[in-house]
C-alpha cells in the first residue's frame, strides 16, 4: 500500500491492524495454547487482525521450529504442527515478494547457530 503525501491527500488507514510476528511468537503459540502469543494468532485465525510473512520469514520460522534441540525440549512441537502453522501462515498472510532492509540488527550472540541436519 502506497501512502499519499499529507499534503494532497488524506492517509489510507487500514480497517485492521496489519502486523508482523517474530519466530518466537509462532514457537510460544505452539507449545502454549493459553498464552498471549496464541491469542494473536486466534485473532489472526478469526481474520480480526492481518499477519505479514515473506519468504525469509517463514524459512527462519521453519528452521528455527524443526531445530532438533527445540525438539527434544518441546516434544509437542511436531512436524505436522509446525507444517500446518507454516502453511496456514503462507496462504492466509499477506505474503510480500520484495522485501526492503532498512536496517540490520547484530545477531545476538546468545542465539543459537542453525543445526546441521534436523
């Protein structure tokens, strides 16, 4: 969506809040159905609010949900409950083909390197 300038036109506001949610929302609404990150996905669920995803959004999301470690901790983080999430996320979110970056955030150097092999 393209915003006029303030000046020539009035602002396009959408009719619902339009947001991005981080791996770890998607992780905590998996293994806690009660938690406020499950609430924001009910929402999205009931088209109350939009989520956004891109390409490289849904991969982080599928790396960091398949990691092995995640795995053994989380045992009712399953492959059918991450694929469905991912799929659910894919078709109903609005996907965005080109992403800018405006800005880069130094990786936290507590985060854990991607595993080899799943």
């Amino acid at each position: 969506m393209t915003l006029p300038s303030p000046k020539s036109e009035r602002a396009i506001v959408p009719d619902k809040l339009v947001v991005v949610v981080d791996t770890n929302v998607l992780l905590q609404s998996l293994f806690n159905d009660l938690g406020p990150a499950s609430k924001c996905l009910s929402y999205f669920r009931r088209g109350e609010i939009d989520v956004v995803v891109s390409r490289e959004t849904l991969r982080e999301a599928r790396e960091v949900l398949t990691r092995s470690k995640l795995r053994s901790r989380y045992p009712q983080l399953t492959d059918e409950k991450v694929e469905s999430l991912i799929t659910f996320l894919r078709y109903r979110g609005i996907y965005v083909r080109d992403v800018q970056q405006w800005f880069e955030y130094p990786r936290d150097p507590n985060d854990e390197l991607p595993e080899s092999g799943h």
